[in-house]
C-alpha cells in the first residue's frame, strides 16, 4: 500500500475512538497466528460474520460487503456506497410503553454496535452484551462488530453470537493501523507514558465499519438500567443529530497539557471547519483562548460514522496526530471527540440522552424524575445520578442550549 494511502487508512482509524491499547503496542512484535479453525458441531452461530472476508455464516446476509477488501479504493467506495436501510417513519420515544415483544425491524437504520475487545475480556462483555439485549436490542436485532489486534477465538465467537439477537461480525485491526507513526520517537513516548496502562483505539477505516451509517459504542461491564422503548439511531437521524452522550466531566488536566493549542492551530488553519451555532462556549468561556477541559464520556456513544469521515474531523485529527499527543502525552477519545463535536458541529446536533440510564465505572447517568423511571423499569439508584454533581458538565450543557432542568435535580446536586 503506498504510503499516502496509509496514512490516510491510520487518521481514519485515529478518528474513530482515540488511543488504542498500550499493550496492543507492547505486544506487537509477537507473531500473530491465524485464526483457528472454529468446531461447528453443538452449536449454530446464526448470522455471524468474520472480517475482513465478511461470510454468511446463517440468517440473512450481513450486507454489501461479501468478500474481501483488497485496497484503500475499495474499501472507500463502500464508505461512499453507505446508506441507511429504511425508509418508514421513524418510532418516537414512548415516555410509559413497556418493551415490546413484536417491534418490527423493517425499518431499520444503517446501525450497528461496536467494541474493541480482546479474546481475554470476553467475560466481562457478555454483560454488556445482555444488558444491551435485554433493555433494547432484543427488539431491533441490530448488528455487533467486534475489533481486536488479534484473531478472535471460537470460544469468543461461539458466547457472543448466542447473546446477540443481530448478526455478529468479528475482524482483526491491521498493525499498521495501530502502529507507531514514521515520525514518532518510540523512545520518547515510552519515557512521557511509561505509566500508562493503555492506549485505545476501537475502530478505523474497517471494511466492516465501512458499511454502517451509524454506530453505537459498546465497553465491557456497562449497565444500561432502564427499558430503552424507541430506536435511538432512528431519533438521531428523524432529529439530525450526529453525535450524542449520557456523561459528562472534566478531563485531568495534566494528561492534555498541550491538546488545546493544537486545537487552536488547527482552528487558525482550517475556519471553514468550524460550525455557525457551534458549542465554542461549552469548552471555554473566553471564546476559545482557554479550554476548561470538559468533556462527552466517550465510552457511551451514539453517532453518525459520515461525520467521523467528514473532513472536518479528519483534518482535525490529522493536525493533533501532527504533533504527537497522542504518544507523548495522554491525549484520549473522549476530549477529542468532545472537542470536534462542539467545534464542528451545531449545538443542536449534539444529543444528551436522558433517557438511556447508563452505568460504567464510577460513574451513573440515573434519569432524574420518579415517574420516567417507574414507566421505565429503572433500577438506578436516584442518589448515584452524576449529572448535577460539581464534576459534572451536564448542568453547563443544559445553560448554553438554554435547556430546562428536570424538576428534582437540585436534590441530586450532592
């Protein structure tokens, strides 16, 4: 692959979650094998897929790509080729419906889920995955990607599929994609991060990404508390959102001492990128002199993929990638996917989802109000919610869209 083309293969990949795992990068140098012959006999993996040869293992067809990538143009003319694959009238959120047991999936939206894992964190993502499936996804039976810097195992292959009601799709990241860059000091890196535990990156320019239209963030061990009863993605695209969260807070500023004057660069260099009507006064309150360091908590995340290849994220991705923070600092996924949001889009295509009671260690998005949450079957505890908290940017959120508070969120200030 010539080298431009790499290079643009490794900002895709940046710009979709961040900084991959450090030990991803540890351990890159050990031979990967490859994928085990998977035992068929005892079990049918209905609707399961392995990437980047994207297979009919049962059910319907996983979609356009049924074969392999071979090149960068291919791959982006599946990009291009994305769109969504209903056209009906999207569901509206129902304040007091229970879970049905017969929601057509007719209408579908171009969607999956996606997680990074390693084979070892299957354990631990099974209970994400039944928590996903039980409030929500049983409904819908939307896909599931799987990444890793590794071949998947049967064993991994044969639990997740059985969980999940969608069809399933496993793929191994490329080292190039999660490599060290040509102009990174590997030596520098490991002397400013030697005690950094890891570096993550879920997705880039995947040949399975590629055919989806819009993702939603899945790590292990989450809880999503109460009945999810409309389709999210259908509410983002009827309402043009393109991204969304359920958590915010500020970020340690010792781990980006130098991320906001890469912004500001990029900001001088590219105006065009940034939106009339954007969240400038989220990040600061001296129009853009200084960041305050507030962030979307980007293990939840619901949004569209046409905007993480927009060039307006690219570019911006690119000048950060420039300039090496992400190597020799702690520059993660969350504040740069927050930053691009409130820079690049409107204020008002970006979502808080009150209603997807969430939950990933320490903190919990507990919808504030008794009532939403009897209709809900919610089992948050109230006192746990960290929205009004002092750490919390959610209540700064709501002041710049000129958003009311719920009634009772006073009581869940402390």
């Amino acid at each position: 692959m010539a080298a431009g083309s790499s290079r643009i293969l490794r900002y895709l990949l940046f710009a979709f979650f961040g900084v991959m795992v450090l030990y991803f990068i540890s351990s890159s140098s050990i031979p990967r094998p490859p994928i085990p012959a998977i035992p068929t006999e005892g079990f049918n993996w209905k609707g399961s897929t392995e990437g980047p040869t994207v297979e009919e293992v049962g059910g319907e067809k996983p979609g356009a790509l049924n074969g392999q990538i071979t090149s960068t143009a291919a791959a982006q003319a599946s990009v291009a080729s994305s769109q969504p694959v209903g056209t009906e009238a999207p569901m509206s959120p129902k304040p007091s419906a229970g879970l049905s047991h017969t929601v057509s999936t007719e209408g579908k939206m171009n969607a999956t889920f996606v997680t990074l894992a390693r084979n070892s964190d299957l354990w631990e993502i099974v209970k994400s995955i039944r928590q996903v499936e039980d409030r929500f996804n049983r409904n819908y039976h939307y896909d599931w990607v799987f990444l890793n810097d590794k071949p998947f195992d049967s064993t991994f292959k044969k639990v997740t599929s059985a969980l999940i009601s969608g069809t399933t799709h496993y793929e191994e990241i490329p080292e190039e994609h999660w490599s060290y860059p040509d102009f990174i000091d590997q030596e520098k890196a490991r002397k400013v991060r030697e005690d950094m535990a890891e570096r993550k990156i879920i997705y880039g320019d995947s040949p399975i990404m590629n055919k989806f239209e819009w993702y939603w963030r899945v790590e292990p061990s989450i809880e999503l508390y109460c009945d999810v009863t409309y389709d999210p993605f259908k509410f983002m695209a009827d309402n043009k959102k393109k991204y969304s969260f359920v958590l915010s807070l500020y970020e340690y500023v010792e781990t980006i001492p130098t991320l906001w004057d890469s912004t500001k660069t990029y900001m001088k260099n590219h105006p065009e990128h940034l939106a009339k009507g954007n969240a400038m006064e989220w990040l600061s309150g001296d129009d853009g002199e200084t960041y305050n360091h507030c962030h979307f908590w980007s293990n939840f995340e619901i949004g569209n993929l046409n905007w993480l290849r927009s060039p307006a994220y690219i570019d911006f991705f690119e000048q950060l990638d420039k300039d090496g923070g992400f190597f020799y600092e702690r520059w993660g996924d969350a504040p740069v996917h927050s930053i691009a949001a409130a820079l690049t889009l409107k204020k008002e295509e970006i979502h808080f989802f009150n209603d997807i009671a969430y939950y990933h260690v320490p903190f919990t998005h507990c919808p504030t109000g008794d009532q939403f949450r009897l209709d809900h079957k919610c089992h948050c505890n109230p006192k746990d919610n960290f929205d009004w908290k002092g750490y919390s940017c959610t209540a700064r959120w709501f002041d710049l869209n000129k958003m009311e508070k719920p009634e009772g969120w006073e009581d869940e200030k402390n």
